[in-house]
C-alpha cells in the first residue's frame, strides 16, 4: 500500500490563501503525489521570536507511490517554494516567507540528515502543526490520531481562518 505522507504549509507575505492553494494544486501535479486531504485554513501567531505578520497555514495529507522517495518529495516541494517566490538566500530562519513547505512525516520513515529529517524535529511543539494536522490525519495511521488526541484541539494562537 502507498505510504501517507503529511505536510504544513505557511505563508506571510503576499496573497496568503492563493499561495497556500495554488501550492497544494502544484504538488498534486507531481507524478507520484496526490493530495488526499487538505484542513481548514488557520491565521497564526508568528513562532520563532521574529517581529512578523501573521501566517496562514494548513496541513495536508498525500498519498505517495513508492517511487518517490522522501528526499524527491522534499526536493519536489522546495522547487515549489521557489515557484511562488521564495528565496532563501536572502531571508533569516523563521523569518517571513511567502512560502514555507514542511514535511512533517512520511509513511513510518525516519531520516537524520541535514537536508531531511523525519519526523519534523519541531513538530510536536507547534500548535499550527498539530491543530490543522488533526483534521487531516488517517484512520490508517492510528498512532498518529492517538498521539495527536493528546494534544489540546485549541490554541489561541491558532484561528480558523476558513474551514475546509
Ligand atoms: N529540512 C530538514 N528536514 C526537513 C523537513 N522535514 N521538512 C531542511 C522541510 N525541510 C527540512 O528549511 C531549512 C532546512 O531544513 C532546509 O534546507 C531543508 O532541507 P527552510 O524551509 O529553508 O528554512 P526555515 O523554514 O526558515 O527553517 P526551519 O528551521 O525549517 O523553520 P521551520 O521549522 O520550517 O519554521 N510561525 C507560524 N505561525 N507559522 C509558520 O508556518 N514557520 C516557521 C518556519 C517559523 N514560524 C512560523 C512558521
Ligand atoms: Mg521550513
């Protein structure tokens, strides 16, 4: 069976939602990828000790032939960062970006490397990860449903922007 794969996507400049959507609709062009389920939109307070704007993030859940692998797929979505303006040799870590793609996990793979590692280091601390992540995740990966249960299901920093 294809593995899960789940993502959170953020952005603060620009055309927040359309660059938000407008990625999903790339990404679902990737051959081997397709976006199975994508959660409301949430208007986030910036993490990271940054004076920024606001962001607006989501998270998604694809479905990933065994072709791909975790690095392509990370490979793939960095390709569409730059697409939709993102320049990373001229922004500061957890500055604001137009567009910030985040590979939370991948089926049960693990990786510790500096250009990958799954799970994403930091996504258990983060509201705007798990609060979007539950809406999306699979009855499949029943593990993730129990560990995310064990989180609070709000946040005030965390607000539905637009419900799916
Ligand atoms: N990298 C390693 N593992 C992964 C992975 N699982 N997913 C590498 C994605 N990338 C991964 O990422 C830096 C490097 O991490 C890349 O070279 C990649 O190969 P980046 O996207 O270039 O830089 P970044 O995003 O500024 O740094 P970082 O450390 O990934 O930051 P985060 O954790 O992505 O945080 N506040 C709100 N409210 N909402 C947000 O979306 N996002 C950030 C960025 C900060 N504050 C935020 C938000
Ligand atoms: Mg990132």
């Amino acid at each position: 069976m294809n593995p899960n794969a789940y993502i959170c996507a953020g952005s603060n400049i620009g055309d927040r939602a359309g660059t938000l959507l407008g990625a999903l609709r790339v990404l679902h062009d990737v051959p081997g990828v397709s976006v199975e389920a994508v959660s409301s939109i949430y208007e986030t307070d910036p993490v990271g000790g940054v004076a920024q704007a606001a962001y607006l993030n989501l998270a998604a859940r694809l479905e990933v032939a065994t072709t791909l692998s975790p690095e392509a797929l990370l490979t793939e979505m960095q390709r569409i960062e730059r697409a939709f303006g993102r320049d990373r040799a001229h922004e500061i870590r957890w500055g604001p970006r137009t567009l910030d793609l985040d590979l939370l996990l991948f089926g049960e793979e693990t990786r510790a490397t500096a250009f990958l590692t799954l799970p994403h280091p930091r996504m258990w601390e983060r509201a705007f990860v798990l609060i979007p992540l539950r809406e999306v995740a699979d009855s499949r990966d029943a593990w993730l449903a129990e560990k995310l249960a064990a989180f609070p299901a709000s946040d005030p920093s965390v607000r539905l922007a637009a419900s799916r």
